[in-house]
C-alpha cells in the first residue's frame, strides 16, 4: 500500500487518487504505513511533507475535515476520499474564507445538535455573517440558508443574539480563534445528534463547505459534486435522508 502510494509522480499526485490508497483512519499516523486521516493523504497528494497540517488547505477547512474524518464511522470513512484533491490548493485570505467555512458548517449542524451546542452555533452562525457583512462579502444563498437554520431553533437564536448584543468580535480575530471551534462544535453536534443517520449529514456538510469555498475561490465545482453538497447547503432535505 506504502509502495503504490510512491509510484505517483508530484504531477499527478493533486489530480488523481491512486488505486491503492492508505485506509482512512481516525487520528494522527506517522506515515502512510500506518494509515492515514483525510488531511494527511492531501499532504501527500500535494508534495508536502506528511502531516494532517499541511499548508495546502485553508486551516479552518482543513479542520473541518480532521473533525469529520475522525467522527465518521469506520465503514463511512472511505467516502470521503474522492473528496481529497478538492482541498488541495483551496486557500486564499485566511480571514474571509475560514468564515465561509465556518457559516456553512454551523448551517448545516444548528438544527439537529444539542440545545447546548445550538446555542454555540447560533452564536457562530450569526458572528461569522455579520463578519462577513462587515468585510463587504455577499453571499445570498449561505446566508439565506443560515436565515432558515436559526429560524428551525428560535430559542438558541433568540439567546445567541441576546448574548452578541454585549459582545461582538472583529472579523480577524473571529477567524484567528473562532472559526476553529465552530467548525469543531458542528462535527460533533452533528456526530451525537439524535438522529438515525449522522454520518450522511457529516459527509454532506464537508462536501458543501468544499463547495463554498472553491465557489468563493472561483474554482470550478465537479459536476458530481453538486449532489451532496447541495442536500448540505439545504438543511431542510437532508435532515429528512439523515432521519431515514
């Protein structure tokens, strides 16, 4: 396996997923021998030394993708792995595309998580929209969505923008130290969410924050890629397939 990972040359290595790859795996791995988690195959695939930090992602999607990568099922891991080059090369300004991430992921996460959690992403759903307001970033269909989000939980809306009407963080430092931990929040909100199928909404809402950002970036989106991420963005519809 260490060995059929080795014959790809660097050229291709970003654009193709070899025939035998690592099993994904929860955690941190030395090397391929051991495995490898979502991050740590990009690093590969991008020529950059072995970690589950490489350079070659935006950090709070790479976060992201650690979070669902080691909250996914064992037997729903291996879903992810055509979604591995799409990272790759996906970063730009830290600041205003770790809040696209971020809104996204607590989208998706805000209806079926915990009261507790959904006051957590209620409070980063709207931080991150007033950032991004803040910065003259539009983005109609993210924050229609989040408009939809908070209106299925009035009561953690309510408490979130009670709580921001005394606090209100800077869009930099919202990146810098916030963005992280909402994106954290959503994967584990949604990964012991009451629900019957988790995982398809874990694997949904990476899919759809991958979307936002080669969208943001002006990459284009593969055509297959539509599907999945597209149930995400819509909360409505897949919380009916995760409930199944």
């Amino acid at each position: 396996m260490h060995i059929a990972l080795q014959h790809l040359s660097g050229s291709t290595r970003a654009n193709a997923i070899p025939e035998l790859v690592p099993t994904l795996s929860a955690g941190r791995h030395r090397s391929a021998r051991k495995g490898a988690c979502f991050m740590e195959f990009a690093s590969f695939l991008a020529g950059e030394r072995w970690s589950d930090h490489p350079s070659c992602t935006d950090p709070t999607l790479a976060t992201l993708a650690r979070a669902v990568n080691d909250t996914l099922r064992d037997d729903r891991r291996g879903e992810l792995v055509g979604d591995i080059p799409r990272v790759i090369g996906l970063r730009g300004d830290e600041l205003r595309l770790g809040l696209v991430v971020a809104l996204r992921a607590a989208t998706v996460a805000l209806p079926v998580a915990s009261m507790e959690r959904q006051r957590a992403l209620a409070v980063g759903i709207i931080a991150t929209t007033d950032a991004l307001a803040e910065l003259g970033i539009n983005r109609p269909r993210a924050q229609a969505d989040a408009e939809n989000a908070l209106a299925e939980v009035p009561d953690a809306a309510s408490w979130a923008r009670a709580h921001l009407a005394d606090w209100r963080a800077r869009p930099g430092d919202l990146a810098r130290h916030g963005c992280g931990a909402i994106v954290r929040t959503a994967a584990l909100g949604i990964a012991q969410a009451c629900i019957e199928d988790p995982d398809t909404l874990l694997v949904g809402m990476l899919r759809a924050a991958i979307e936002d950002a080669e969208v943001f970036l002006s990459r284009s989106v593969p055509e297959h890629a539509h599907v999945t991420a597209r149930r995400a963005a819509m909360p409505e519809q897949v919380f009916a397939v995760a409930r199944r």
